[in-house]
C-alpha cells in the first residue's frame, strides 16, 4: 500500500505538479511531506497526515518549516 501511495504521489510530481504555478507555502513541499510521511508512519497514519498537511495549505493557512512528526 505504501508503494501505492508514494507512485500516486511519483506520478503528480512528474505529470501534474509542473504544470502548476510553484505556490506551496511550506518547506518541505506538500506531496515531498506525504512522500516522508507514509515512509515513516505506514500507509494511513502517514497518509492522514499527508492529507491533513495538504489541507492547511491555502491562503490563509500557515507557511515556514512543517516537519513530518
């Protein structure tokens, strides 16, 4: 499942994300977040978090170094 998850996100970086203007307000950027955190917590938890991360990531959410805890 894990190996699903980081090719989905393999596959936006590659095919999608170029063509998007480079507007993420966090370091690390959120699909490299959802990358680290499936490796490190497993393919839900880390998803969760991945998930949750891309959710704050709008105008007026935050911005600055977001560690994967």
């Amino acid at each position: 499942m894990k190996t699903i998850i980081i090719g989905l996100v393999r596959l936006y970086q590659g095919a999608i994300s170029p063509y998007l203007p480079n507007a993420c307000r966090y370091t690390p950027t959120c699909s490299q977040y959802m990358i680290e955190a499936v490796r490190k917590h497993g393919a839900v938890k880390g998803g969760r978090l991945g998930l949750k991360r891309i959710s704050r990531c709008h105008p007026w959410g935050g911005s600055g170094y977001d560690p994967v805890p």
